[in-house]
C-alpha cells in the first residue's frame, strides 16, 4: 500500500472566527454598495447618497490598482492601511467611510480593504498542490491520459471537470471508495469523466428530468466515442509493437543465422554454446522501445488502464522465457501457454465493465434520505460542481448527518438564490434550514446580506481585471428606462425583468420601445423625442454608472468570502470531520466560481 503524507495543516475554527469577525466590521461600511441596485440608480441618485467623490477619481484610482505588480507596489508603500491591514485586520475605517454620512471617501482604501478581506489574502486557501500531494502519497502522478474532457465539453467545463475530477479520484483512492454521488449534475460531465475515466460508480442526481435524461443520451454517445477512441490508440499502439516486433524477429533471425554458422565453422565453440544463445535478444530493448513510443501516443500504463495490452495481446510475449516466474516446478508446454494468452485477449476490458454511470432524477434537500433514491448506497464521496443556490450548503448538511458519506467536494455558485435566514420578507417562514448562513457565529450575529448583495457576489474581478469588462451600455439603458417608467408611468418600483432585450435593438429608442412592450406598458404614448431626451440627459452621467459598478465588482469577493467562510466554519463546528478547508481549483478568469469547501470524515 501506498505511503501518504499528512494532510495539509489547516486554520482551526477559533482563527477562522476572528478573520470574520474583521471581515464583519469591514462588510458594515461598505455592504451598502453592493445592496444598491442598478436599475434604480438613477431614480434613487444612488451615487450622490453612497459616493462623496467624482467618478473621474474613482476610476483613476481604480485604474491604479489594476496596474501592474511594480507600479502597485509604490502606490501601497504611501497607504500605511495597507501596512496596518497585513497583519491584524483593518480596523481605521474613518479613511474610507465619512463618519457623519457614511459615503466613500477614500477609494483607494476601500480598494485595498477589499483585496485584504478576500479568500487569497485572508490566508484561509489551502493549495491545491499541497492537498494533491498528501493524498497520493508517493503514488505515480497519472500522465499521458488517453481521453481529454475538451474532445465532449466547452473550454470552461473541460477546465472545471479536469481538475475536479482529478481530486475526487484522488480522495476516492485515499479511502478507497469506489462509489461517488454527484448532486446538481446537471448534463453529467462530471458524473460521466469520472466514470469513464477512472471506472467509479457514479449516481448523478438532477432534479431537471430534461437534464436527467439528456445526461443519459450524452453519456451514451461519451461511451461510444471512448471506445472508439481507446479502440484507435490500441490498433497504433500494438500495430507499432508488433512490427517492431517482426522487425526485431528477423534481426535475430539473421543474427541467429550468422553465428550458427560461425558456431558450426568453430568445433571448439561447439562444446560451449547453451540455450540462451538460441534465444532472441530481447534484454529489455523492444518493451524500452514501445514504452517510449506508447507515452509519444498519450498511452496509460498497462497497470492503470487496462488499455494497451490486455485485449490484443499479452506482454509476456514480448519477454525472455528467463525473465517468467514459473507457477509450478512444472513446466507449462508452449501450447498451454498459447491456450492462455488467447484467453487473456478474449478478456474484457475491465475498464470499460467497471464504470457506471446512474442519472437519477430527484430534488434534493438538507433532509432527504439517499437511500430512498439510491439502493445500494455504500461508503462514499459527495461532490457537486456549481450547485446552485441552497443545493450547495445542502450538500454540507447531508454529508455531516450521514455516516456513509465519508468526504464530500462542494463547487457551489448563484448566490443570489440563496435563502437568508433573517433576511426581512423571510421573517415570517418556518423554513428551518436556510441556505445562509450556516455557522453558530453568524447565526449568533443574525447576519444577512440580502439579495442585492449575494447577487454581486457573482461578478468576477478577475475577468474584469483582464479586460472582461462590465455591460455597461446595457445597464445605463435599463437605469434610464426605469426613471422613463417612473416618471410616465407613474410606477416607482417595476420587478419585472426585461430580460436579453439590449442584445436585439440597434439603439436606444429600439431598446426602450421593446422593454415598455414586454412589460406590457403602452409604447405609444411615448414620443420619439421624449424618450431621446431622458438618453440625452443621462448619457453625460453614464461613467458615474460605470464607476459605482466597478465598486461593486471590487467589493464582490468580499462577499464571497463571507458564504465560503460561513460554510468553512460550519464544517469545522462538527465533531466527526477530521479535516476540512477551502481549495482553488479553476482558474478564476475561466471559472469565477473556483472555489471548492472540502471535508473530509475521520477514517475508521
């Protein structure tokens, strides 16, 4: 068996308390930009009541920070916040919020704050490579794998289900489970990698039957295309080894020929020839060859794949007849030995036997019961990659109250459908298991974020900060139409969402004319000019909109860092995980949800 390493030394629950509670202090002040909505930032003159500075300097600012690592590095050497910030938290918020008014006045601060508050600078990731490394021991890291998940998937997904599924394998393999349940499967790219890949026993659990099946018919087509695939790198593989091997016969052959009669020329050399002299020279060299080739072909191993050799034919027969172990002191005839290897090729692959993949449909909630969906439940992971809403803190749950989950490995995303607990129109639900927050702290805190707040939580500062920027044509058309409908329609409040409308107009005019449609508003009574004067009034404040946004996007991993960590302290309150700890694993400029909370039970 395999030694492992200690797995990494994670932050204990007391530590993990006090970054909260910095995390908190700073979240007060400033929670008040992310709840501000877009749509009515014009009608609410959000910028005047939450900004005390021009969007030129915010902007600027904004800029600054996003220059690169040496320019940076003189801006932070004149903010003492930041030298104050890297080692106890933050705590001097009177230089970014005005006492009296509590607006911003000092971005550049408020910037800094938010890069010391988020998961990275926090110092509570644990790395990816350290994790990977405990779990495989000194195992061989897998190379060369014959099938890449970009061949069935869009670039992000591939991304995601590469190294997702890399540490499932590993953390199965660690305690050697061979069943894995996948919740919020969705269209099964996970659940069918792991299955084919790594020949796990997947129950993928959607509660879309539209996704339950629609997985089937892919992971049906998946199987056909990996066979076909493993079926192709078989034929170049061995069609290789066995002309090298032919090639190699009649070098010996040849060889053979020319000492024998060298050997026959030589009566003194009679006496000394033995049977190894007859034998092909084989030493190693033909396996050297068709290894080297096998990994230029991305081939596994023999051993971890069960591809190469096991059906067309055995490496034995490459081998000296020196180099087998013999069973028996019997010896087995040539003709045995053929019976043998000819079953050995009529054997299945037992990689392609082993995998199974289950889509199932169900809803899933903190209190279901597995086994009522799964009947052979065993010992087992629970992993859910971008599982929505409150399907992510479920998974927790479920993983903590059942002792046959042994680890779980939870993506989760949409945190703006979370369900907040002491947000104001849940007041009066009964609901007793709310999505957020999680942790006796929090609770203890009645903390809420609101959903304004866990909706900005979604934007990616890594892709802005790549040149992915905002849609902020998009969002100043929606701000402006919305004062339209206040002042013409005398509606102050409209929940209703116009939807993808921007993507389809040619202008401004087009764009409102749609929206008022679909809301069911009379277009009619809007003239063409009345509508163009709101955009020509507007149009010269739009870099405020702009600027306000790009406050929300600094803010938004700080948010983040708020349910992960509320998910993180949950995990370490119960009593029976022996470790757990938030882990990078995409890259967040192809994946913004890169994160994943991992728990993992103490073993028997």
């Amino acid at each position: 068996m395999a030694a492992f390493y200690p797995l990494p030394v994670t932050q204990d629950l007391p530590t993990l308390r006090a970054k909260l509670q910095g995390l908190l202090r700073f979240l007060r002040e400033a929670l008040s930009i992310s709840n501000a909505h877009t749509v009515d930032f014009y009608t609410e003159s959000v910028w005047a009541g939450l900004v005390d500075l021009s969007p030129e300097t915010v902007l600027a600012a904004l800029r600054t920070l996003a220059a690169p690592a040496e320019a940076q590095a003189q801006f932070y050497e004149a903010r003492p916040l930041v030298e104050q910030g890297k080692g106890s938290g933050i705590t001097d918020f009177s230089k970014i919020f005005c006492e009296t008014s509590q607006r911003l006045v000092n971005v550049e601060a408020f910037a800094l704050a938010a890069k010391h508050y988020s998961v990275q600078h926090l110092g509570i990731c644990t790395p990816l490579e350290q994790l990977l490394k405990a779990l495989q021991g000194n195992k061989k890291q897998r190379t060369g794998e014959n099938l890449k998940p970009n061949e069935f998937m869009n670039m992000k997904k591939s991304h995601e289900v590469q190294a997702m599924s890399d540490l499932i394998f590993s953390i199965a393999d660690y305690y050697g489970i061979k069943q894995v349940i996948d919740l919020g499967s969705g269209k099964g790219y996970l659940s069918s990698f792991l299955s084919l890949k790594y020949g796990l026993t997947v129950y993928g659990i959607d509660s879309s039957n539209t996704n339950t099946h629609g997985a089937q018919e892919r992971n049906r087509k998946l199987k056909k295309h990996w066979k076909l695939y493993h079926t192709k790198s078989k034929v170049d593989v061995n069609g290789l080894a066995l002309k090298m091997t032919k090639e190699r016969k009649m070098q010996n052959e040849t060889k053979y020929k020319a000492d024998t009669e060298q050997v026959y020329n030589s009566p003194a050399k009679q006496e000394k020839m033995s049977t190894s002299d007859f034998l092909p020279d084989f030493s190693g060299s033909v396996i050297s060859d068709i290894r080297i080739q096998m990994e230029n072909l991305h081939t596994q191993s023999y051993e971890e794949e069960n591809l190469c050799f096991l059906n067309a034919f055995s490496l034995i027969d490459f081998l000296p007849i020196d180099a087998i172990k013999p069973i028996s002191s019997s010896h087995i005839s040539n003709r045995e030995m053929s019976e043998a290897n000819k079953g050995r090729r009529k054997m299945p692959s037992q990689s392609s036997e082993s995998n199974v993949y289950s889509p199932l449909t169900s809803f899933i909630t903190a209190d279901s019961d597995l086994r009522d969906i799964i009947k052979d439940l065993e010992d087992c992971l629970m992993v859910g990659l971008h599982t929505c809403g409150d399907l992510a803190p479920n998974t927790l749950r479920i993983f903590t109250s059942k002792s046959e989950i042994k680890g779980v490995c939870s993506v989760g995303c949409c945190y703006h459908l979370l369900s907040e607990e002491f947000e104001e129109e849940n007041k009066d639900c009964t609901e007793e298991k709310w999505g957020f927050p999680m942790c006796q702290y929090l609770k203890e805190e009645r903390w809420c974020c609101g959903q304004n707040a866990r909706m900005s939580a979604c934007l990616s500062l890594d892709r802005v900060a790549v040149g992915q920027g905002l849609p902020t044509e998009s969002l100043f058309y929606r701000a402006v139409l919305q004062d339209i409908i206040k002042d013409c329609y005398g509606i102050t409040k409209c929940n209703q969402h116009v939807g993808k409308i921007y993507s389809k107009c040619s202008s401004f005019l087009d764009y409102v004319r749609m929206s008022l449609k679909k809301l069911g508003l009379d277009e009619s009574k809007l003239p063409e000019k009345t509508i163009m004067d709101y955009y020509e009034k507007y149009k010269p404040r739009m870099n405020e909109l702009e600027a306000f946004n790009m406050l929300k996007v600094v803010l938004a991993p700080c948010i983040e860092t708020l349910i992960l960590l509320d998910r993180l302290c949950y995990l370490k309150e119960q009593e029976d995980i022996a470790w757990s700890a938030l882990v990078k694993l995409f890259d967040p400029v192809k994946s913004p949800r890169c994160y994943a909370v991992i728990a993992l039970k103490k073993q028997q």
